[in-house]
C-alpha cells in the first residue's frame, strides 16, 4: 500500500472536534495503520476521536493536554513512550483563531493566539524530539494556514497570520538541526476548510459568497487536509523537509 503507515505511533493534537481537520487526520493515519495517540483539551472529544480510529483496527489512547502546558505535554510523551515504546509522527495540529483587527487586539488577545498556535507547536515539538533522535526517525507535520502566505484577508487577525508564519519558519530552521538524523518537519497550510473552528460551518449561502474568489469555487474538506498528512507523514516523503503543501483550492499560489 503506497504511504503505509503500518507499525508506526503518531500523535495527534487538537484531534477532539467532531467536525475538525484534527479528528480526519487521526482517521486517516489509523487508516494507513498508525496506531495514534490523541489529544485535546476535550477530553470526551478526544476519546470519541480515538474510538472511531480504533474501530479501524489499530490501537489507540486518547489524552486531555493543554498545548501551551509543558508538564502536560511531556506528561502525553511520557506515557506514549510507556506504551508503545517510540513515537514516529507528531502532528501539531492544535490551534485557535479570532476575527479582530489590530487596533482592537490586546495584548492578552495576541499571547492566546501565539501561544496556542505557534508555542504549542514548539512545546510539542521539543518534547517529542528526543525519543526521535533516539529512533534516528521521524515526522513533524505542523499546521499553518493561507493567512501566512497571503497576509490574512481569509479568518483571523494579524495574529493569527503571524502564529502560523512562525510556524513555517520555525519548521524551517528546525529542518536543518534534525534532517541528518532521519527527521523531517514539514507543514500543511488549508485555506478555508469545512470545520467549526470559525464558531460553526457557515449556511450554503455564505459559504457560496466566501469562496467565490476562490479558484475551485469551494471549501476544502478535513479530508483533503488529512491526506496532504498522511503523504508528509510516510516513508516516501523522506527527502522532503523544511517545505508545505498548500492546500487552498488555488486561492494563493506561488
């Protein structure tokens, strides 16, 4: 089976939503065969999440983690380690975002989005890290957005766009530190996605008027998403490293 992710561990993060990119990821992966750790501050959400991908045919366990706590993180990685003995993918899917333009942003409004999104990213994959460089593999796949490439003008503020800038070339500069040891870290960058994470899938009508610049006329669906993941996350992307894939419907090219 080409991209075969037969016999590896991965973990997952912000994977508790039901309608969420998180959730299609752990499905897709469990799909390839992974055996996948989730987690989200859900705790039910994830458990449901992990109960879908278990009915797959792989093993599963589902965590409540805050991604900007540092214990609890290393608390999920130890516990991974425990069970499955390596960790061979992390997803640094886990974000937030928020609608507010600058002069209306606070300082407590920019450290959330931060925090969340791009220090979480950095928390995880610190922590995982280490078990890798063990393994001599690995694959980091971290989540940013079109509003990095494009300034905004999608959902969000300059927050947002600033968070998941960062993440690209954080995963850029942590490409050139671990790509000897058989580590990769990539990213995925959606344009509008069919989820919740704007407050609710909007109704027809306004999805219509959301996407008519948009080349393919639509949104994309989580399992789009999850597919550019899965591709990252297997052995045959192994000399990909320090890239993204967009995933915009050709609402940015470059």
């Amino acid at each position: 089976m080409l991209f075969s992710l037969k016999g590896r561990t991965a973990i997952v993060t912000g994977a508790g939503s039901r309608r969420g990119i998180g959730r299609s990821i752990v499905l897709a992966l469990a799909g390839q065969g992974a055996n996948v750790v989730v987690c989200d501050l859900d705790p039910d959400g994830a458990k449901e999440t992990a109960a879908a991908a278990a009915a797959l045919g792989v093993k599963t366990e589902a965590y409540k983690c805050n991604v900007v706590n540092e214990q609890e993180i290393k608390e999920v990685v130890g516990k991974t380690l425990e069970k499955f003995g390596k960790i061979d993918i992390l997803v640094n899917n886990a974000g937030i975002t928020q609608p507010v333009k600058v002069l209306s942003m606070s300082e407590a409004d920019w450290d959330r989005i931060v925090d969340v999104n791009l220090k979480g990213t950095f928390l995880f994959s610190k922590a995982v890290l280490p078990a890798m460089l063990e393994k001599g593999y690995g694959r980091i796949v971290n989540m940013s957005s079109v509003s990095a490439k494009r300034g905004g003008g999608v959902f969000g503020g300059a927050h947002y766009s600033a968070a998941k800038s960062g993440i690209l070339a954080f995963g850029k500069a942590l490409s050139r530190e671990v790509a000897p040891n058989g580590i990769t870290i990539n990213a995925v960058a959606p344009g509008l996605v069919a989820t919740d994470i704007r407050g609710g899938l909007e109704d027809e009508e306004t999805q219509v008027k959301m996407t008519a610049d948009i080349p393919c006329r639509r949104m994309a669906t989580p399992e789009e998403v999850a597919a550019a993941v899965c591709f990252l996350a297997s052995d045959e992307a192994g000399y990909i490293t320090g890239e993204e894939i967009d995933v915009n419907g050709g609402s940015h090219m470059d």
